[in-house]
C-alpha cells in the first residue's frame, strides 16, 4: 500500500519507542511570514499527527527566532529602519504602534492563521523569552566551557579558522543594541567580555539573558532544551558542511543529545522568484486564506516529496493548483476515475494527508474555481444566479444535480458561499485584466465585419431552435458554423465577446454563452440590443 512520505517518517520515528515525541519547526522574524519559510511549522504539524494516528502522544513546537539580528530592513519598513540593523527583532519597536514590538507586529497575523490549520497541541515559543528566563543558561555555561571543542568543530568546515580567542557567544553591545558587530573573546564565571564593532568594549552576565548563543550552537542547545526528535527546516540548513551537519556534531558531542531526525525540504518560489521579505517578494499563509481553503495550502505543500521545487503563483496558477485539488478530491471520493490504481491510491493519501480533520463521509461541496470566476462575474455576485448557473452547466456534482439552491443543507451552503467568498477575494486581488469582464447592459460600439454578423446571426438561430445538454456540444455546434462560413475560430469567438463585454477576448466561449441568459444572447447576436 502507497505511504505518504510523513507517514514513513512517523513510522522510523515510532520505532524508537518514546513516551512523547515532539517535533520541532521554527521561523526567523525578519518580517512577514511567508509560505516559504513557513513550511517547517505545517510538516512538522502533519508529522506529529501521522504519530498520533500510530497511537504515540506528540506535539508540535514552532520557535520564533525573535533574538537574531535584523540584517535587512523588511517590505513595507521605511529606511528610517535601517538605524536598528544588528539589533535582535525582539528589541525593535513596532512599526505602526499596534504592537509590543517589530517581532509581535509581524508574528501575529501567521500565529492567528494558524488558528484556522487547527494545528492540535501546539507550543510557541520565542528565542528572546527562552533566554531571558534562563532556559539558556545551562547550555550557555555547557558551550563556554567546550569552547575550544566547539571552534576545533567549527573549523573543520570552515576556509578560514576562527581566532583562539573566538568564544560561541554573541552579547548585545549595551552602547550601539547591535548583537551581530560584538565579539566575545573571554569569560570568568558568568561574566562575558566582548569587544563591538563601534568601539565599545564590555562585559555582561550571560544569565541575564542579554546575549545569545551563535546561531549553530543555539541550534543544537534548543534540541536539548525542548525534546525535540524530529525538525524540518529549509534545505540551506541540509548542504554539506551546513548548520545541521555541525548542530548535529555539537549537539551530540556537547550536549549529548541526539540529533532529531531532520526533513529538509526545497524553498518555495513565487512566480519563479525567491520569497524576500526585504524585496516584498512573498506569499503569505493569511493571504492564501482570503483566497483559498486551509486544505488547500496542505495539498500545495504535501502532493509532492519535500525536496522537490515548489513555485507558486496566485495569478492564473492557481486556478490551475484549484482543479488540481478539485479533481484530487474527486477521486479521493470515487466522484472521478483515476488515470490508474497506483494514481487513485497515491492521490487519494495525499488528499487525506491535506485535510484539517478526518475525511468526511461524503464529498464536501464543490463547483469549479475556474467556472465560478466567471459565473460569479455573468451574475454580479448573486449566489442563487450563480448556483443556477452551475447547474445549467452541469458543474455540481452528482448528489446535488437535482437539489435547488433553496434547498441545499446548512453545511453545503457555508461551503458554497465560502468558495464564492474566496473567489471574490481572488478576482479583486489577484486576478490578470484579460479574465476581468462585464456583461454589457447595452450594445457597446465596436466594429464587427459582415461575416462576423453572419456568424453570430447564425449562432442565435441555432440557440433559439436547438437544446444543449452540454458546453461541449455547444462548442461543436459553434465550429461547425465557423468552418461552414469559412472563418478563422479566433475572428468568431471575438464577435462573441465585442458584442457582450466590449473585449476581443473573454471567458471559454461554449460555456460563457449558454450561462447567460438565452433571450438576452439571442438579442445581443442580432444587434438588436
């Protein structure tokens, strides 16, 4: 039987017999969060429930990185920002006032989102609060000591070896705040003495927590600290030589715990782009929300292995990753044929894997994103016109062919009128001109030659006289006119939308055609209105 990757990672994992197993994730707070370097949180999320599935007790933990320092000022800050760069996140003020801090203003919208991921028992944690309580100190202590260790590893993949000198410590300069430009190069008990790039020189009591562990050894020292067995992160972390091969040297030898079992995965794309939150180049979890279902973001992430590139685009892509996902729960529900056993059995796990809770009974309501884009344009929004357009169109599926809008049971209804929500939202935010219309309540001015007229005088008597039981007999019936008259296909779909948007190019003609009002396309065919 096809097991879904998590699931085989489960499965190693519940060999090793744990009373609890935590599986960690964690985000810089840089900025926006974005489904880019978000994805930790929601593997990590998928894994701990496929260990509950197999009876074991686990949870997830998502750690903020909040006390790593601002390297580059984030989309939409203004540059007056770049008077904090190398200061930790967790010290910086809030942009617009409506927050603690730089780290709340932008954690709070991803934590919120989460909320609708129905991610169960799981456990925020901040970098900044972690060492400002003292659940550093210990391994802060345990890291100085081993200091001569921890450089003898470091410098094992490094060019260029660190100074004698050089501690795993990084103190916040309490003349300039900045906690990348100080170098701590001596210690006696608790007391660290650094030196910083803007000419102060200092010590500080590293119990206070004002300071912080260099990024590998805090790494290693945080497996240790929260129990974690099992952590996905970006696959820079995963190269050869990278943070986890040392983290994992470190974390074994230092503070003799084990590595987790580690679940690099490929950075998402946008549009082909890298995700920047200084350039302004992300997609963000909350974003995806206004346009799309929970599950949805789940399919795009797990429908294919981790290390696999991902790109995404919420233009006219994800229309298409729509009825990806649309088709991937038919089969899921035996609504469609799959290709063959092996792709019904593969697409019907990544489906399950997808949802926020077990798969329902029967198949949740579904109409085509791509069609309601352009029902939802023909009716003005009018979720019954709508829904009668559907069903002329024959896009409801099968249990609900005969049931009138009126009709429809409370859960399909919250389920229809969301989807239309998310269309909305999609066609306002995201959607190219070329898919934007309106229906024309008068004849536009445009220039239509005579054979056009023919054509579209000709389609009026074929809809007047003739019944349709589908777009594509409609389409063929349109083709044989076409070729009749000789024309060119793209010269009479443009008659057809001059006439009703005032546009040479629109929606899929068949389809466009009979959702709109017979009478009405007759007329407008005819010139006559």
């Amino acid at each position: 039987m096809t097991k879904h990757w998590t699931e085989r990672i489960a499965e190693e994992l519940y060999q090793e017999d744990k009373d609890e197993y935590t599986v960690g994730s964690g985000t810089s707070i840089s900025g926006s969060i974005h489904i880019g370097n978000s994805c930790d949180v929601f593997i990590a999320n998928a894994v701990s429930k496929e260990l509950r599935k197999l009876g074991a007790k686990a949870k997830t933990i998502w750690i903020a990185d909040d006390y790593d320092p601002l390297r580059k000022v984030p989309f939409p800050l203004p540059e007056s920002y770049e008077k904090y760069l190398g200061q930790p996140y967790y010290e910086i003020p809030c942009p617009e006032g409506c927050c603690d801090n730089f780290v709340e203003h932008f954690q709070k919208p991803f934590t919120e989102a989460l909320g609708e991921f129905d991610i169960e028992d799981l456990i925020i944690e901040s970098g900044a609060k972690m060492y400002k309580g003292g659940e550093y100190t210990e391994a802060t202590k345990i890291a100085l000591e081993n200091a001569d260790r921890i450089r003898e590893i470091f410098n094992q993949y490094r060019e260029h070896p660190l100074k004698e000198t050089w501690l795993p410590y990084n103190s916040i300069c309490e003349e300039c705040g900045r906690v990348n430009t100080t170098e701590a190069y001596d210690y006696d008990g608790t007391m660290v003495k650094y030196k910083c790039e803007c000419g102060h020189e200092g010590e500080e009591d590293y119990t206070t927590g004002k300071g912080k562990l260099t990024w590998r050894v805090e790494w290693a020292a945080r497996w240790k600290i929260l129990g974690i067995v099992c952590e996905p992160f970006g696959k820079d972390h995963a190269a050869s030589g990278g943070s986890y091969d040392v983290s994992k040297i470190i974390s074994e030898e230092i503070f003799d715990y084990p590595a987790p079992f580690p679940v690099p995965y490929e950075w998402i794309t946008l549009d082909g782009d890298a995700m920047s939150k200084s350039k302004g180049v992300f997609f963000s979890p909350e974003a995806w929300l206004k346009i799309g279902k929970p599950e949805t973001l789940n399919y795009f992430i797990f429908r294919n292995k981790p290390l696999k590139p991902k790109d995404f685009s919420p233009k006219m892509g994800f229309l298409d990753l729509m009825d990806q996902y649309d088709r991937t729960e038919r089969i899921a529900y035996d609504e469609e044929e799959a290709s063959n056993p092996k792709e019904k059995e593969k697409l019907t796990k990544i489906y399950e894997v997808s949802q926020i809770r077990e798969k329902a009974p029967v198949m949740p309501f579904q109409a085509s994103y791509r069609f309601l884009t352009v029902a939802y344009q023909i009716a003005n929004g009018d979720a019954e016109k709508i829904y009668e357009i559907l069903k002329k169109n024959h896009q409801l599926q099968s249990r609900l062919e005969d049931v009138e809008f009126s009709e429809l049971n409370d859960v399909d209804r919250a389920d229809y009128l969301q989807r239309l929500e998310y269309v909305n939202n999609w066609l306002e935010t995201y959607a190219p001109k070329f898919v934007k219309f309106q229906v024309m309540k008068k004849m536009p001015r445009i220039e239509i030659t005579d054979e056009q007229k023919e054509f579209l005088s000709q389609l009026a008597d074929v809809l007047e006289n003739e019944t349709f039981n589908s777009d594509v007999e409609f389409h063929d019936r349109m083709y044989e006119i076409l070729e009749a008259l000789g024309m060119k296909p793209q010269k009479a779909f443009q008659a057809i939308y001059k006439t009703i948007i005032g546009k040479k190019q629109g929606p899929r003609a068949a389809s466009f055609v009979l959702s709109l009002d017979k009478d009405f396309v007759v007329k407008r065919f005819r010139l006559e209105e």
